[in-house]
C-alpha cells in the first residue's frame, strides 16, 4: 500500500510528487495509471474492514482538501464528502479505479480541466465529472488492448507442435494409449 501510505502521511509535497509521475506535461497519462498493480487497487486494498476503513479516510480527506480549494456557493457537508467517498470505494470495482485514477481525478477537477463547475457541487455533479475522467480512461485502455492483440496477430502462428512428423507422431500414439487405457478400448 505504497500511495495509501503517502496519502495517510498527509504531505501534499509528497502526495503531488508522487502524481507527477502519472502525467506528461501537465496531461494525465492513464497508460501509467493503468499499470498500477490490481493488488494496490480500490478493489483489493477495501477486501478487508480494515482496508475499507483506512481507504474511506484517505478518500474523504483528499475529496475535502480539494472542495476547499475550489470556490463554491454550495459546498459538500461532511456527510456528503463521506457518501461519496463510499460511493466511489463501491464503485471501484466496475472498472477496477486506482487510488491514482481519483486523486489525479481531484487534481484536474481543482484546475478548471474536469468540465464546468458553477457555484454548487453535489455527488450527481461530481460523478457525472468523475464519470468523464473514467470514460477518457477506458479509452485508453482499450486503445492499449486494441495494439496488444494487433501486435499478437502480427507474430503470426505459433505452433504448438514442432514439424518433425516422429514427434507428431509420438503424440498422436501417447495419447491413443492414454485413450485406450481410460475407456478401456481394444487397440
């Protein structure tokens, strides 16, 4: 739980350092976003109470941290900062969200980049927000599985036999006799 322990140090310095390395001029890249390991994820790191506990509090304060730095009418209360904390913990699992994905999420909703915010936030506004980033996220990913099986394809075959025909055949004849011996079939 390397960024969880950062979070829970609570040193901005430390937290927008380790960002950083997420973004490339000031872009998020959700390639290195998405290399985060699925053991530091949302999803594993909540499995236990303890876990859950320790995520919802680093989740809460970071939404918090940042509600205050972006001027607004009509705020989150408390309450709201914690449901919506939840609410993301629980949702975690439908596209298996980093801890990165929701704080690289906050940095761009502080500077203006995450879609218009008028005088009020509210969890449908943060999520409809939220929603854009993880949308911009599955793209990439698809884009990255899209190259993956074109440059699998470009391999071309891969045989699973050599082309030595005695070794084809020593297959074909150890597994007859397999065969033979579990059905118990005259040869």
């Amino acid at each position: 739980m390397p960024f969880l322990n950062v979070l829970e140090g609570n040193s901005k310095l430390e937290i927008t350092a380790y960002l950083s390395d997420f973004k490339e001029r000031g872009v998020v890249n959700f390639t290195r976003s998405l290399a985060v390991p699925v053991t530091e994820r949302i999803p594993m790191l909540s499995a236990t109470k303890e876990g859950y506990n320790r995520i919802l509090i680093a989740l809460s304060a970071s939404i918090k941290s940042a509600m205050s730095n972006i001027n607004l009418r009509v705020g989150l209360s408390e309450d709201q900062i914690v449901e919506l904390a939840d609410q993301i913990i629980s949702e975690s699992h439908e596209d298996n969200l980093a801890l990165e994905d929701v704080l690289l999420f906050l940095q761009q909703l502080i500077a203006g980049k995450a879609g218009k915010i008028y005088d009020r936030m509210d969890i449908p506004t943060f999520f409809e927000l939220f929603d854009n980033y993880r949308e911009d996220r599955h793209k990439t990913l698809k884009n990255i599985r899209y190259e993956q099986e074109i440059n699998h394809k470009s391999e071309g075959p891969t045989e699973k036999f050599s082309n030595d025909r005695s070794e084809r055949e020593a297959h074909k004849n150890a597994l007859k006799e397999h065969l033979q011996r579990i059905y118990k079939l005259n040869p």
